[in-house]
C-alpha cells in the first residue's frame, strides 16, 4: 500500500473491526467508520472523520456492494 493510511468504512460492526484489526496486524496505519452509503448523512459524516483523523483525503475508492463469487480478473 506504499504508505497509504486507510480508513475502512462498512454498515457491519463485526466486519468494520476485524477487516481494520487485519490491516493493523498486517503493519498498515488504519481506521474504521460505520457507515452506510445509501444515507447521505453518513457520508458526509465519513468524510469529516477521515478528515479529522488524517487531515486531508487524497484517494478514494468507492468499492459499495455485495461481491458474490468474486474471483480476480486473470482466473475469469
């Protein structure tokens, strides 16, 4: 991730902790929000967290849904 600080943003209690435990076990300086992204409030709320927490955002990546059998692109 090359230094990247992350912050991890689910509906999920239990997914939001351990997927940010994961990334902290695994070295990466990260944080978690509860979010959900079909109430606007909540992602406006993210937003001024992640700004709060690391003072700016200069990446994102939306990746909301559900991946039912996912597999990467070279096995397809």
């Amino acid at each position: 991730m090359e230094g990247a600080k992350v912050v991890i943003a689910d509906f999920n209690d239990n997914a939001l902790n351990t997927t940010v435990t994961e990334f902290k076990e695994a070295g990466y300086e990260a944080f978690g929000v509860k979010v959900n992204v079909a109430v606007e409030k909540d992602i406006r709320a993210m937003i001024a967290k992640t700004i709060n927490y690391y003072g700016r955002i200069d990446i994102l990546v939306n990746n909301a849904g559900v991946g039912d059998n996912m597999q990467a692109a070279a096995n397809v």
